[in-house]
C-alpha cells in the first residue's frame, strides 16, 4: 500500500508503535493492558475480534486492489492435484489416481492458454480490466497465473492459511499475492470484480466455489456473467443437474446458467462474445 502520508499535523499510528516500543521496562509497561489495542496480537487475534478482522481481510485487498486500478477479473478455479503436463502427480495415493490425474493434466495447459486469452484483452486495456484471478496455490490455479506471466500481465493470488497448503505459486505478481484467514472474505474477493468464471476439474473446493458461483446469479444476488465448466466428460461423470431439473429443485433454465467447454479458446469466445470483446489473435505462446 501507499506509504504517503497525508497532510496532518497529528502523529500516526505506525509512529506510536515505534515509540510504544522504547517504552522503559516496568511490570505495567510489560502488562498487555498496556498494549496499544491494534498492535496487540492477542487482543487482535481474540474472539471479540473477530468482526474487526473480517472487516480487515475485506479491505487490505481491496485498498491494494484499487491502488493498481483493477476494475474486473476473470476468475479460474480448479483443483489444486492436477500436475503440470510430464510432471508426476504427486498428490496421488494410488495407480488409478496418478492414471487419472496424469491424464487430467491437460487441463493444466487449457488454463494456461486461457489465462494467456484473458491476459491478452487485458493488456489492450492498460491491465485495469479481466486481470486473471486464482486461489493462488498449485495445479490449475499455478496454470492460471503462468499464462498470465506468459504474456507479461498482472495476475492475482487469493491465498488462505491451511493446514497442509499453500504457498503462493511463483507466477503470482508479488504485490497482487494476498493470504486469508476466512474462507467469506477471500470468497467475495473472487467474485465481486469477475467478469467471467472459469471452472476446471476439481475437488471439493473448486466445486463449492462453481455451486456458490451458480447460487449467487439463481437467486438474483450477482449478475449474469459468463461461467464456464471446463471438461464434458469430467463433469458428466461428476455431477447431474438434470436430474435435479427433473427432480424439481432447480428451474429447468437453471442449467443453462453456466456453459461447458473443453478448450481455452471455446472458452475465451464465449466470454469474448458475450462482452462484445473484439476478436484478437491466438497468443503466441502456446505452451511448453
């Protein structure tokens, strides 16, 4: 963030903590009453809180976020196993699992190029605009912000603390490389500047965030943008939304709320056609 001050004649908080610091050592200085509240980790990171910190992880991405300008995204998830093509599959616990995700590794390079597609519109318009966005880790999303460094471009990483991941992929742009602590605030990130959603195979995450995509244009509380599920024969295999057409509980139209694809430029067309984006040729980097 911008380090300039603005014209005051009070001191700031940074340079408090600085002095508060140097304090003598006494049994009251070392007392955590005596803490200033928003330097104290403890009462920070408290139960009463945690409102403070929702509130905190929803606005240092988004102050960074304006400061470079970015107006739109488009946003990829997929699953984070899936191995960058003639790497092995190292999150396989069998044969059949590293039969699968080896061959699923095609969609590796299908997000690559599409980010390359999205990368490419952005940089017509001074990357304020469809700057690619992922969860920041591994498999396809690495893919997502490698096609994006391909081509020169910005990309985000919305990065959350678990137990057994992550650390941000080396293509994510370090100024644009955010972590989480909660799943909410990191999930508004994701979907209020995306102008398109790109679904690749994944697991349960990648379907959490393709359903809250889905739920949120059903019910009327986003607007209608491009949602693409990369794959037919995955996710037919998958999931079945016309049985629940057929069962009643979604609207028959529901199902046409998102559209399947199998290649990054099938995909790029349909958001390029619908945003009247004018057509531009395929990148020239194609992979490798």
């Amino acid at each position: 963030m911008s380090k300039r001050r603005h014209p005051t004649s009070l001191r700031t908080s940074s340079e408090d903590v600085a002095v508060s610091r140097k304090a003598p050592d006494t049994p009251q200085t070392r007392s955590a009453a005596y803490r200033l509240a928003f330097a104290d980790d403890e009462f920070m990171t408290s139960e009463d809180t945690r409102g403070v910190r929702f509130q905190l992880e929803y606005l240092k991405p988004e102050f960074r976020l304006r400061e470079h300008g970015i107006n739109s995204t488009v946003v990829l998830f997929g699953g984070a196993r899936i191995p960058e093509p003639g790497k092995p599959a190292w999150a396989a616990k069998n044969e059949t699992q590293r039969r699968n995700l080896e061959t699923a590794s095609r969609y590796y390079d299908e997000a690559r190029k599409f980010a390359q597609f999205a990368s490419q519109t952005a940089a017509s318009m001074d990357y304020k605009e469809y700057v690619v966005t992922t969860g920041g880790g591994p498999g396809v999303m690495e893919a997502g912000n490698r096609g994006a460094a391909d081509m020169g471009a910005p990309s985000i990483g919305l990065n959350i603390v678990l137990p057994h991941e992550q650390a941000p992929n080396l293509y994510v742009t370090p100024d644009l490389s955010f972590n989480f602590h909660y799943f909410a605030t990191r999930k508004i990130h994701f979907l209020m500047r995306a102008k398109a959603v790109a679904v690749f195979p994944g697991g349960f995450g990648t379907l959490d965030e393709f359903f809250e995509s889905l739920t949120l244009i059903q019910t009327g509380r986003m607007d209608r943008i491009p949602i693409l599920l990369f794959g037919k024969d995955f996710w037919t295999k998958v999931i079945n939304l016309e049985a629940l057409a057929e069962a009643g509980t979604i609207s028959p139209d529901d199902t046409d709320l998102f559209t399947v694809v199998d290649t990054a430029k099938e995909g790029w067309d349909v958001v390029r056609q619908f945003y009247n984006l004018p057509q531009m040729s395929e990148p020239t980097w194609r992979g490798g």
